[in-house]
C-alpha cells in the first residue's frame, strides 16, 4: 500500500516559518524523485519545489525561489520543504508528490506518480 502522509501546516503570520514533512511508504522512496505543488482556491495546482532521486538535484518555482528549500532523507524515506518568510500570496494546500520519472518534475510539462493528501498552509495577521 503506497502512502505519503504530509504535516507541518499550520496558520502563520507573514513573515513566519514552517517545515513540511511528508512520510512515504510502500515503495522504494530512493528510486523516486520527490516534489511539492500547491493550489490555492481557483487557482491551478503548480510545482513548487522538486528535488532528485539522491538529493542532488533541485528546482524551484521562482516565487520561492531562496525561501522554501526542499530536501530529501532516503534513510527515513521522507521529504520536506523548509517555508522561510511566508507571504500572504503563500496560503494554499501544499501537496507531496512522488514521481517515477527520471530527472526532475521540472524537466517534463505534467505531473505523474502518487500523491497525499495535502496539508494547509493559511498566512494571516
């Protein structure tokens, strides 16, 4: 049975943090690139953060870019996105992606594999 079980959303101020975890099990994690879309209400789900099979590799949605590092501990077979300054164009349901296909998600113009749930993210004062 796959499973990716996504916490660490939460409401914050602006300019606050949060780490995003996401627990994968059921398949073989170190073989998978792993990633992080979001959507927000009426908006369209889009890649946030994308990293490589090893960890080697990462690409970033340049609203993000230097603010949310994604990183990836094979050994515990989990990903996270580190939130750093959260704005108030931030707020949506973060979702975890495990993707089969070689490269990043960045490489290719559609998402594919499994994914969570998704966990909110609501930024507010």
């Amino acid at each position: 049975q796959v499973q990716l079980v996504e916490s660490g959303g939460g409401l914050v101020q602006p300019g606050g943090s949060l780490r995003l975890s996401c627990a994968a099990s059921g398949f073989t994690f170190s073989t998978w690139a792993m990633n992080w879309y979001r959507q927000a209400p009426g908006k369209e789900r889009e890649l946030v953060a994308a990293i490589s099979r090893t960890g080697g590799s990462t690409n970033y949605a340049d609203s993000v870019k230097g603010r949310f590092p994604i990183s990836r501990e094979n050994v515990k077979s989990t990903v996270y996105l580190q939130m750093i300054s959260l704005q108030p164009e931030d707020p949506a349901v973060y979702y975890c992606n495990a993707d089969p296909r070689v490269g990043l998600a960045s490489d290719y113009s559609f998402p594919s594999g499994y994914w969570g749930q998704g966990t909110p993210v609501t930024v507010s004062s």
